[in-house]
C-alpha cells in the first residue's frame, strides 16, 4: 500500500500553545516517514481566552514567511494550512477574519471551534451541569449555528468533532458514541457534504482514551452513508512526541468505516488517495 500518512494538523511556534520550530516538525516527520505534511497554526481574531490568541497581520505575515521558507526548502513536502477559529462574534467578528487573511495564501484550511456560546469547553465549568453526551451535542450545535456565517471560501474541513473529550469532563472514559449527537452530526455532515467540505480525524482525541482505544467507527459510518468520500487526518501535535501520533488507526477507522479517500491538498484543492 502507498503511504497514506498524511499528517494535515500541526502546530510551530507560531501558535501561541505551540513551541516548535517548523524545521523541528519537518525532521520529524521525515524520520517517521510521513508522506507529507500540513502546518495549520492557529488564527483567531477573538481575545476571549487571552490576548495572545489575537491574531494580527504582523503574525499572519511571519507565519506566512515562514510557510514559504519550509515549502521551498521541503520541495512541497511541507503544505502550508491554518486553523482558524470560529469567530464568536463579540468581540471577534468573521468581518475581522475576512479582512485578517486570503485564504488563497493557503493550501488548506481548518475551521474549529473550541467553545461553546463563549464557554471556553476546558474550563472546570462546562461539564458541571451536562454529562458528556450533552456537553458533545451542545458542541456540534454551536457549530453547527457558527458555520452558516462563515464564508465557504474560507475552510476546506471542520477541525476535531470530538473536541470535548480533551477537556476536564471527569469520565475515565469519554467515548463518544454517535448516539449522543447523531441528530447534530447529520446536521453537520448534510452541509459540508452539500458544500464540498469534509470533516478532519483527529487523533489527538485518542489521547484521553483509556489503552489504546479509538473512537468515531459509527460517525464515520453515517459520515460515509451520507455520501461523504473523503476526510484529512491530523495528529493536533504541538509537540515533537505527537506528531504522526496513531494516524494508521485513523487510516483504519476511516476504511472501516467505508470512506474510501483520504485527502492531501494544495493551493486548497484535494488531491484524493484511495484506502485499500
Ligand atoms: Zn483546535
Ligand atoms: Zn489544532
């Protein structure tokens, strides 16, 4: 089989949750033999957690220049991506990240989202009054509401579904079951099915599973059911020892499930590789 390690979600230094330099990333992978990689710092133009989450042209700008230097350096081994957050619209507005970035400076985009109606989902708070199904449907909820406002041209796939596992829910083990947002998750999958758009597998949610369990199996499946033929995988490493982290049991999940490509991409157009 041709190498399908594609490893599309990886943050440098110039995250502000991120400390590696991008030749650090890339001799990493190359050790690993990944087959290529995408470098998706994070944009955010909200500075609700934290003024150095505000993203401004002066970051954008030394991001990109570095992006061009790995790129050239790396042949086209090295993508350049970004993850940009959902504005939440106060103060952040998604008239701010339009007038930040071109996303034509970008081979591929993820948009995310890491709180809910403002809620940051790592604080102790937000699973003080909902179990870990509501704090995940409530999730894809919001994303669903923010998704709509945020123009098409700007994302090529939705970040982390399974994002609240990560935060301090309290479960030994939060496995997340399609059961508890399949009516969101439909939602979710028609528009970005309808929109040419997919969904990313991020393994980094694996992390706070118990052993070496994975999760996603039956979203994937619905995913797939509902005419959806490709996704990205990414190890959301902002350090050295995850990057690549289990993206072969993603490969597995994802044919498993019934999806059968895995996308790379450039200048923000997918490049299809057939799972067998
Ligand atoms: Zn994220
Ligand atoms: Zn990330």
């Amino acid at each position: 089989m041709s190498n399908l390690l594609f490893d599309y979600h990886l943050h440098s230094r110039h995250s502000p949750d991120g400390s590696m330099e991008m030749d650090t990333i890339l001799k990493r992978a190359q050790e690993l033999g990944l087959a290529e990689i995408c470098i998706t710092d994070h944009i955010e133009v909200d500075n609700s957690f934290g003024d150095e989450w505000e993203s401004n042209s002066e970051i954008v700008t030394a991001l990109l220049a570095d992006l061009n230097r790995m790129q050239e350096m790396s042949d086209g081994y090295v993508k350049k991506g970004v993850e940009l957050a959902f504005p939440d619209n106060d103060p952040g507005t998604v008239e701010d990240m339009i007038k930040l970035i071109n996303p034509k400076d970008f081979d591929y985009a993820i948009v995310s989202l890491h709180q809910y109606n403002g809620e940051s989902t790592f604080s102790e708070n937000y699973f003080d009054e909902r179990d870990l199904a509501t704090g995940a449907a409530n999730y894809i909820r919001w994303i669903n509401d923010r998704i709509r406002i945020f123009p098409l041209e700007y994302f090529d796939s939705v970040g982390h579904i399974d994002f609240t596992v990560k935060g301090p829910h309290g479960y030994d083990d939060p496995t997340l079951s399609l059961s508890f947002f399949e009516e969101e998750l439909r939602e979710l999958f028609r528009y970005l099915i309808d929109n040419g758009k997919t969904i990313e597998v991020n393994t980094s949610a694996y992390r706070a599973l118990p052993g070496n369990k994975v999760h996603g199996l039956d979203w994937l499946t619905l995913f797939a059911q509902m005419g959806g033929e490709y996704v990205t995988i990414g190890s959301d490493a902002h350090q050295e020892k995850h990057i690549g982290y289990r993206l072969d049991d993603a490969l597995n999940l994802i044919r498993e499930a019934g999806i059968p490509y895995v996308a790379s991409f450039n200048e923000r157009v997918a490049k299809m590789h057939k799972l067998r």
